[in-house]
C-alpha cells in the first residue's frame, strides 16, 4: 500500500504517521524523487486508487486534469480503478462548481461515493461528512471484486427466529446473523441485487442490500417464499427454529408457588424444503447446516446425511458449539452437493466462508 498526502491533508496527519504505518517513504510532490519518476510507476503498479477525504480542492483539480503535486499527477497516469470519498461542508458539496466536477469526474469513470450526512467539523451538519471506513471499504472492494453475480437475484436468510411462549418470552437461538450479512456483503460486492430476510439481527444494514425484517420462522417462511420467486440463488443461512410453542399465551405466564409450566411444541414447515420442492429451472438453493457431531458420527458424516436428505443444491456444514460457530469467529466449513460429495471448503473469517459459498454457486448459474 502506498500512500500519497496532498500537502494539505498533511496540516491534519504529518508524514511520519503515514511513513510508519505503510512503511514506504511518503512524498507529497513530483519534484520529491525526480529519479523514480513516482507519478508514471505509481500509475503502473497501482490496482486500486481510493482518495479519502477528497476535498472540493481535490474534486476539482482532478476534474480539470491539474497535476501539481504527486497524487493529482498519479491520477493522471493510473488505468485502475478509483474511488474518491468526497468530505467537505454542506455548502461546498452543494455548490455548483463542485456538481460540476463531480459529474465531470463520474462521465469519465471515477467512481465518486455520496458523503454521508452528519455533524461536520464545526457545529453544522448535513451532507458532507466523511463515509463510515466500513462503508468505504465495501465500496472500494466492489471495485476490485469479480463481477460475477452482475445481474443476478439473491436472496439469503439471516439471524436466528423467535418463537414466542407469551407476551414477553420467546424460545430463541444464537444465531447473530453474522454469516448472513458476510453472504450478503460478498454478493453484492459481486455484482448481485440482495435481498437480506432478516430475523432479529442486531447488525445495521449492509451497503446496497435489501433487508426484510421478520421475528418468527412463520414470518420468515412467508418472506423467503414471496421474495424466492424472482431469485435465481436463494440461501438458507438463517438458523430457524424447528419447533414452537403449540399456542403461545395472550398474557404473561405467571410463577406460582410450586411448579412451572409445561410447554407444548408443535414443529414448524422447513422452509428449505419447501424451497427445494418449489425450485423453478436454473434456480440454486443453498442449505446451511450447524452440526455438533456426536457419538455416532462426526460433523462431515451429519452433513452428508442432511445433504441427501434436504436435496438442496449445495448444503454448507459448519460445526458449532462453545466458542465455535457462533458471532464473530473465525469458522471452517465443508459445501456438500446434493449427493454428499464435497466440492469446497474454507476455513478463515465469515467473509471468507462467504466467497467461498459463492465461488460454489456460481458454475451452477445458468
Ligand atoms: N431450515 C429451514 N426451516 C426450518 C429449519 C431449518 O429452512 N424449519 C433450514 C436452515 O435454514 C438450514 C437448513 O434448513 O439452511 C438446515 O437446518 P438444520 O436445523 O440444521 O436442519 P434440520 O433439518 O432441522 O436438522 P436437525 O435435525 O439437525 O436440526
């Protein structure tokens, strides 16, 4: 990484921070290292350019094509994609001048991030105000990311449902919706328009993606179903519950003296099954499956079970318990086909776990 401060930016950040933390020598100008004519090879090795805060000077030296220090002369040599991340006042950004170098920079391919809005440096606030990194981070590995799921519809379930005894109690699991939101992420970095079925995830929303909230898996069967049938991928990664109270209370269960009360449970319709048997052509459904292994046979053995019983397209299986599966860890996980063979695996953060279930799933697009 490499990075390039205009002379401005370092009045905020000095030259030794950004020397330490990249560990290259930093120079703001052409003139700094004549001999390595840095604005040509910077222009060459780079794969990726993001210029964040960039200011309005910035926007509109670059619009007119200026390279009077070493980062405007580098954008004028690079053929990789940028992302600019606009910050300035309210005022600034809703200039017309800046408009103007704005579209200016956008009609020749640069891609240019909406500021977010919010309190400003001074006591103002609205738009202007510097992305969140995690917001800029999303955006710039679109950038960079095969667009291999351009075009497609996916749909991907997430969190874990609750089933409610009365008013105030419910039977729940711990699922975070972690795995989801990375599924989701990974898609739309790729291309894909996503639909998140969200239940009781506590995670705000993913850039660019769709979020249906529900609570029970009545709900989310009755989500997953209406947004399926224009999906060409939809994937169970929510952790929904098997069974539910038989008839929940109107009013709050009361503790008497002696005793507690008996729940009845009746199961609930599995809704990857449902979707399995409603699969229209070309469409690919993915099954998660959280095993634990037991006595009788170890995770891989379950899943392969699960795997010809369910008849989803690919089932991924991932092993759980204390410390492991659950939030965020890092994770191990097998994709098996329909037959139970095994045709991936991946081992490393949900975000990785994530390429990897897509990686799968795309040979089987049509
Ligand atoms: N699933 C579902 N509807 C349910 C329960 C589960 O669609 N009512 C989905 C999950 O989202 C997951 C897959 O089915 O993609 C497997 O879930 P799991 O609970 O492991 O499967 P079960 O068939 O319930 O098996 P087990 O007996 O191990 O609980």
């Amino acid at each position: 990484m490499r990075v390039v401060p205009t002379r401005a930016s370092l009045e905020f950040v000095g030259r030794a921070t950004w020397e330490a933390l990249s560990g290259e020598q930093v120079t703001t100008d052409v003139f700094d290292d004549v001999p390595a004519v840095e604005h040509v090879s910077l222009g060459r090795e780079a794969e990726l350019v993001i210029v964040a805060p960039a200011t309005a000077d910035l926007l509109a030296r670059a619009a007119a094509g200026r390279c009077d220090d070493l980062l405007t002369a580098a954008l004028l040599t690079v053929r990789c994609p940028v992302l600019m991340v606009p910050a300035m006042h309210t005022e600034m950004w809703l200039h017309p001048a800046t408009r103007a170098n704005v579209a200016t920079l956008r009609e020749r391919g640069v891609h240019v991030m909406e500021p977010a809005v919010g309190r400003l440096t001074g006591t103002d606030s609205g738009p202007g105000r510097l992305p969140e990194p995690d917001d800029i981070a999303a955006a710039a590995l679109t950038l960079v990311a095969p667009q291999d799921l351009a075009g497609r519809r996916v749909v991907i379930s997430a969190g874990g449902t609750r089933e409610p005894i009365d008013p105030v109690r419910f039977l729940g699991n711990r699922s975070t919706g972690r795995q989801g939101w990375a599924l989701a992420r990974a898609a739309a970095r790729r291309g894909a328009q996503v639909t998140l079925v969200a239940a009781n995830v506590a995670l705000p929303a993913p850039a660019g993606v769709r979020v249906v909230a529900v609570e029970t898996s009545a709900e989310l069967a009755a989500a997953v179903r209406e947004e399926a049938t224009a999906a060409d991928v939809v994937v169970m990664a929510a952790a929904v519950a098997d069974f539910r109270p038989e008839s929940p209370s109107a009013t709050k269960i009361k503790k008497v003296d002696d005793g507690a009360p008996t729940l009845r449970l009746v199961q609930t319709q599995d809704v990857l099954a449902g979707l399995v048997a409603g699969r229209r052509p070309g469409q690919v459904v993915v099954g998660f499956a959280a095993e634990t292994g037991d006595g009788a046979k170890d995770v891989l053995a379950h899943g392969a079970d699960k795997a010809r019983r369910k008849g989803a397209d690919l089932l991924v299986v991932n092993p759980v318990g204390e410390g492991v599966g659950f939030g965020d860890v890092p994770t191990t996980v097998t994709v098996l086909d329909a037959e139970g063979q095994v045709v991936a695996r991946s081992e490393g953060s949900k975000d990785a776990v994530a390429d990897a279930v897509w990686d799968a799933v795309h040979p089987r697009l049509r």
